[in-house]
C-alpha cells in the first residue's frame, strides 16, 4: 500500500528475508502502510547485511501489538518488537511518529504518532538514515524508494548529512553529536559542511547527555566489526570537532603528553594506538585500552610518569562511573589499568610468576596480556624487546596447570588449623593461611599436610596473636608481593 510519495524510484529488495516479508504483509494486508526504513534500508542499499530490522507503519502500537500475539510493545515510543518467523529475526515496528519539542535535548517533550511517512522520515537524523521503502509488490519483493532527503545519493557519495536544518537537528537531541561521529567513520562518510559547522557549534551540548546515552554510543563506535575506519578516527573526529572534551576529557588531556616510543605521537595518539589494536568483539576491553594510560596526564615528571597506573585506575575507575558502566566491568577496567605496567624478566623465578598470577589473578590474565599486546603494537615495540611476553604467557599457562596458587589449593584449610592446633576461628587463622600460601607459591613441594602444620605451629610458637596490619586476613596478606627476578 503506496504512502503519498509514490514518485519514488522503484527498486526490489532481493535479500529481504521471509520473515520481514511476513510482518510487513501482515500489517499491509489489514490495511495499514508499512515501510522499511532506517539502518536496515540503509545497509542494503550499501549492500552490506543490516544488523537489525526496523519498520515504519500507520498501525497505531496497540494495533500491531494485536496483529502480532506475543509481541513486545515498549512504551512511551510506540514502538513494539516483533519476532518473526521464520526466526529468529527480531523486527522493531515502530508506528508513524512526530516528535515536538526537546527541551532537555534528550528526549523528545512528546511524541504523536498518526502522521504520514514522509513526517516520519523528517524527523529522523541524517538523510541516510531517512530513507523509506514501501512495498508495493511483496512477493516480488518490489517497492518504492521514499527519500525525500537524497539520501541514498548521499551514501553512494559518501556524505553525512542532517536532516532538514543541521543546528536545529542537534539543537533538539545532542545524541546525534555522536551519533555523526558514528556514522560518518562506520561508513567512511565526509561531513556535510554545513552538518560539520552544526556539529563544532553545538560541541557543548554533548555535556548535557546521560552517562547512559554516551556509554552506548562510545560502545558501539568501539564494537563496530567492519568499519570502514578503525576507532582511532571516530576520536580523532571527536577531538577536532570539540566532542572529546566534552565526553571525555579526561582522554583529551592526554593530547600535548610527551611519550618516549619508538612510535612518534603523544599520550592521546598512543592510546587511540591501543584502542585499534583492540578487538571490536570486546568493546569494553577496547575502551580499557583507550583509557589505560589516562595517568600520564597529572603523573608527568622528568619523562617519567611514576604511579600513573594507580592514578590511572582511579581516574578510569570515575570515568566508567559516570558512564553508568555496570559494575563487574568498572572492576575490571580499574583493575586491568592498575596492573598493566608490570615488566616481565625471563630472570623471573617460578615462585615469582607464581606471584604474578596470584597478584593479578588468574582469570585476568587473558586481558592483560591483550592489553599489553596492543599496549606494544601501539608503542612500535617488536621482539625481543617485547620483554618475552610469549615466553611469560607459557610459564604462565604451565604454573596454573601444575602448582597450588590459592588458599583453595592447599592441602590445609582453616578448619584443619582449628582442630589441629586448638585455634579459635579469627583472624589468626587467616594469618597462618596466608602464610602457608606463602610459603607455597614459594616452594609447590611444600602443600603437603605435614610440613604445612609444622609451618603453622613454628609460626604460632613465634606470634601466638599477631595479625598482619592489626586486623589481617589472608587476602591483605598476599597483596602486597611484587614479583621481580
Ligand atoms: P545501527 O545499525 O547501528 O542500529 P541504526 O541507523 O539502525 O544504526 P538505531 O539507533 O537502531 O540506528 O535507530 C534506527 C533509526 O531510528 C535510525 O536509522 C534513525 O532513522 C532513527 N533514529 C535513531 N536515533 C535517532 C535520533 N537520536 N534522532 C533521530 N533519529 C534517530
Ligand atoms: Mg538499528
């Protein structure tokens, strides 16, 4: 069913796939306009596979919701979530809307929906992104192209534009600031001159954002997997337009930073270094490596940057905060920045990378050696001056395979210390765990009952009360070893 438009260009969508095909009928066949719009039409129009569906109908939410039983309907944008079949493809059809008024620029004061297709498309970012098709002939997947902005001239040239009046476009939602960015590097597109000029007016905006809102965006800049520009460009884009400083300034603080590398560049070319060496299937750990060395900023002294990994890990740990970051990844950003400088010997005693696992833990290895990896890529560091980061992740593999490296491996547990040696559970106890773990990482051979007890009763013999730091537990007592040959 042809909205008004029908004088667009007529074009068949051989790839779109059954169940599309099926939603758009269903809604077509009960009387409703339906068109694909959005991402979708603009990743077949580029001919690339879209990522996800959306539609576009006259069907008021609640009509749509009874056209498809066991739909999802999310309130208050209309826009309701359809699984179809044959599955499992999920098609977001969101009914014809007109949005009024941004007065936060966040979210719309209101949107109504009723309006045509063409409004629709008026009221969405960029000319490639508001582009309709509406079938005309589904079985032969044949349809009219609705796109009143030229934007699928824009995509065959390679441009970014807003739609309509650029300044107000980003006046109404300062999203689309980064949005722009997103766009513009995932498919290689040049700003519009008068989208770019928007985009520099309006830079200070960005600051209005929720946490929430930039943490997507700068994701899925960093979660992209075909990009046409690795996400060194979408910050880069970010910094000239002004964007950067805003969103994180704790990253454009690093531009000016000396560094002594043997890849030229400061502390922010470093980093966005880092950051593309990064695979784009972690985004989170991608945005570790971008954010690693955010300490050199205020840790500057006669070249050296003394502490920034701890200074690091608190300035990342605030950053990821204010991102609204769920909580198990700031952990794990803070604690992967705080323990990205160690520096590997092949001097190193086994009881040292011992040390070094049970310092780091076991289960963030992986990231780290990633993130050292691409910490060398981006430094221009090549073997052997890469500090046989193989060699330590070998010995790592075989230390975890073979020795006892938590309180858990031993043969000796705490119950067995109170019964053996008359103890009251307490802190003591704690005490002489973390000594025979010690004691183990030191010497394997030693996790042995008998020399363990004897262990604990010398000990006991030598301190009846004494607790590490006045209120010990065997976690504060393994923190603090450094490895080192
Ligand atoms: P992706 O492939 O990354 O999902 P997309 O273009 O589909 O890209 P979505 O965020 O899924 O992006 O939004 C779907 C469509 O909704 C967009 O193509 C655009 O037309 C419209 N849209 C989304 N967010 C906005 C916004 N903040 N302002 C205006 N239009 C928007
Ligand atoms: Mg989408």
């Amino acid at each position: 069913m042809p909205t008004g438009s029908a004088d667009g260009r007529a074009l068949k969508l051989s790839e779109l796939p059954d169940a599309v095909v099926g939603v758009l009928s269903r809604l077509t066949d009960a009387g409703h306009q339906a068109a694909l719009v959005g991402g979708s039409l603009r990743d077949l129009l580029r001919g690339g596979p879209p990522g996800d569906w959306d539609i576009a109908t006259s069907a008021p939410p609640e009509e749509v919701a009874s056209l498809f039983p066991g739909a999802t309907w999310e309130n208050p944008f209309g826009t309701v979530t359809v699984r179809a079949n044959p599955g499992p493809v999920s098609v977001e059809v969101t009914t014809f809307r007109v949005e009024a008024g941004y007065r936060d620029q966040r979210r719309p004061d209101e949107v109504r929906w009723g309006g045509s297709l063409e409004e629709d498309l008026s009221r969405r970012d960029f000319t490639i992104n508001a582009i309709g098709w509406v079938p005309h002939d589904l079985g032969a997947r044949q349809g009219l192209l609705v796109d009143p902005y030229g934007g699928a001239a824009d995509l065959r040239d390679g441009v970014l534009r807003a739609v309509g009046d650029p300044s107000e476009r980003f006046a109404e939602d300062a999203l689309r600031l980064l949005r722009a960015v997103r766009f513009a590097t995932r498919f290689g597109l040049e700003l519009d001159a008068a989208t770019e000029q928007a985009l520099r007016r309006h830079a200070a905006a960005a600051a209005a954002l929720s946490g929430e809102r930039v943490r997507d965006e700068i994701l899925r800049i960093l979660g992209a997997r075909q990009a046409a520009e690795p996400p060194s460009r979408a910050f880069q884009l970010m910094e000239g337009l002004g964007l950067l400083a805003v969103v994180l300034p704790e990253l454009q603080a690093l531009r000016g930073v000396p560094q002594a590398k043997a890849r030229p560049g400061d502390a922010l070319d470093h980093s966005l270094h880092t950051a593309n060496a990064l695979t784009p299937a972690d985004p989170y750990l991608r945005l570790f490596g971008l954010l690693h060395d955010v300490g050199k900023a205020t840790t500057l002294g006669d070249g050296h940057f003394i502490g920034h990994e701890t200074e690091g890990a608190q300035v990342v740990e605030t950053i990821l905060r204010r991102l609204h970051v769920p909580r198990v990844e700031v952990a794990r950003g803070r604690h992967l920045v705080r323990h990205h400088m160690f520096a590997y010997a092949p001097a190193w005693s086994d009881a040292a990378v011992r040390r070094f696992i049970r310092r780091v833990g076991a289960s963030s290895l992986a990231d780290l050696f990633a993130l050292r990896r691409a910490d060398d890529v981006a430094s221009g560091v090549e073997e052997p001056q890469r500090g046989g980061l193989d060699e330590l992740r070998a010995r790592v593999g075989r230390e975890l395979a073979s020795s006892p490296l938590t309180a858990g491996q031993l043969v000796v547990r705490g119950d067995d210390l109170i019964r053996e040696l008359g103890l009251r559970p307490g802190p003591v106890v704690g005490r002489l765990l973390g000594e025979l773990m010690e004691a183990v990482l030191d010497d394997p051979a030693a996790n042995d009952r008998e020399a363990l007890l004897a262990l604990a009763r010398a000990s006991l013999a030598r301190d009846p009360e004494g607790v590490p730091g006045g209120a010990g537990t065997h976690q504060a007592r393994a923190a603090p070893h450094e490895p080192g040959p």
